[in-house]
C-alpha cells in the first residue's frame, strides 16, 4: 500500500502483451481494464473487426497473461460491452476467461436511467435507430479473481438503508450502510467537443475503475494496471486513490492524452509519472 510515499505511475508505449511479460508473477494485486469489444470501433492503430475466431483466441491470450501477474488473492476487473444486434459478445469474452480465472461477481455499470416514480432521466448513451432493439444504456463489468475467494471491502462502496430499523436487522451492517449491490449508475460527464474532450472513442469515467479499487479493498493494493490504458481513467484513479499503477497503450496519441491526465490527477510532487517507449508491434502480428 502506497499512501504516504511517492506514487509511481509508469505508462509503456507497447502491446499489451509485451508489458505483461515484463511483470513479475503475482506482482498485481487488480487489473482494471476495458479491451476492444470488436464491434468495428474506428481507433487510430486498431482494426476493432477481427473474426469472431480470432478476437476470442486474443482475449483468451491476454487474460492468460494476466492471470499470470496477479497475485493470488487479487481481481481482474474487465468492462466489456455488446451491440444490440450482437448481444453474446461480452457473454464470449467472460466464457474465454474461464480456463484462466474464476468469475466471482458480474456487475452492471448503468450509464443512463428513467426513474418513473420522479418522471427522471438521467446519463448518457448511444441511441439506435431501430424497430426491433433498445437503447442499450448498460455494459458488464466481470469480476474474476484466481480461485473465486478473493474477500472484497463491500461496505467501502456501502449506501444508507432507506429503513433504519433494517439496520437493527443486518448484524453485518456498519454505520447504517449496506452493500451497493452489483448495479452502478455511472454517468458519463456531458461533454461539449468529443475530439477535444474525450478523443478516445470508447472510455470510461474515472468513477468506474474508482470503485472497483475501493470494492477490492484500498488497504491491501500496491499496484493496479490496465493493458488498455486509453486515455488513462484508470491511472488517474489510481492516483487519486495512492496506488502504483502500470499502463499499456498502442496508440501513442491516446497515451499522450493519458500521461497528461495523470499529471493532472494530483499533485505532481506526490507522483512519479513515467512514459516508458518499447516495441509497438500490430495486434494481429504479436498475438497470432
């Protein structure tokens, strides 16, 4: 646990792959990442429409690589979503990690919400012109852990009980709070120019990697990483939160963009930012 000292943050211009083999085994106590969902995203370095085949093998690949680097008692976090009109995908890539790790909670990450009872909407989302599907307004976010056993901090991301005599009810309760749950609203922030204010074409908000460190619990995590650093969300959570992170990026303008992020996340005396260059090799050439 790093919370007084010198948080170190170190970003690798590289494949992902390549920067795990670099790891130490059980050397990351939580990965907190969201990879390509193949859904034919357009990203400055990544052709996001491999063969259904093919995008399963790399994921299966990759999540072996990082079962390999996480400690025995750690979590992989991993967002993934789907299209409406191919809703098995993020159901594939949580199936590719099962030879590798254990599936111990699936969260659902609501981006927007209509609360009836207040005639509310609230969030955002990309909307669909179509008669036969709905606006998919939530993503998974899969738990996995090595031996599906890993204890979890649950009352940290705790919410008050509506009726305090449940309190009395739960022994479990602490400070009247009970467990969130596995739905999160997380809105994204409304922006006003996307390729100014989020050029990256599929993020999340930091509150999202956020909370997946605090349910781990912050007192027992030294390192996090995410091997698809993006525009850097979860490095600047990790940051604020005082753990050590490693980050992967391809593509060198979204690392840039993080780096920058991540300067900006805290004070800069209390952060050791490092942008590390290595080989960029293309997905297809490294993995296959």
């Amino acid at each position: 646990m790093v919370r007084s000292g010198v948080v170190d943050a170190q970003f690798f211009h590289a494949d992902c792959l390549d920067v795990f083999r670099q790891q130490p085994a059980r050397s990351v106590d939580v990965i907190v990442t969201s990879p390509p969902y193949n859904l034919g995203v357009r990203y400055n370095q990544y052709d996001d429409s491999l063969s259904p085949a093919d995008y399963l093998e790399w994921t299966s690949t990759w999540i072996a690589a990082a079962a390999r680097v996480l400690r025995p008692d750690g979590s992989l976090f991993l967002n993934v979503g789907a299209k409406p009109t191919d809703p098995w995908t993020a159901l594939d890539v949580a199936q590719a990690a099962r030879p590798h790790l254990q599936l111990q909670n699936i969260i659902h990450w609501v981006k927007s919400i209509f609360i009836d009872k207040a005639s509310l909407a609230v969030g955002h989302y990309k909307p669909i012109n179509s008669d036969r599907f709905l606006n998919d307004c939530h993503e998974f976010v899969f738990h996995f852990s090595p031996q599906g056993t890993t204890g979890l901090d649950r009352l940290a991301l705790g919410v008050p009980y509506q009726d305090q005599s449940n309190v009395t009810r739960w022994r479990t309760a602490a400070d009247g709070l009970r467990c969130r749950g596995n739905t999160w609203f997380i809105p994204y922030e409304t922006i006003q120019r996307r390729d100014r204010d989020r050029p990256h074409p599929a993020t999340f908000p930091s509150q999202l990697p956020e909370q997946c460190l605090r349910l781990h619990g912050l007192k027992r995590i030294e390192t996090a990483m995410d091997p698809f650093t993006g525009l850097g969300s979860t490095a600047v959570a990790c940051l604020r939160l005082g753990v050590n992170f490693v980050g992967a990026e391809i593509d060198e303008t979204y690392l840039k963009e993080a780096v920058a992020r991540a300067k900006n996340a805290v004070a800069t005396k209390a952060v050791k930012v490092r942008s590390l260059k290595s080989e960029v090799r293309s997905r297809k050439t490294s993995n296959f």
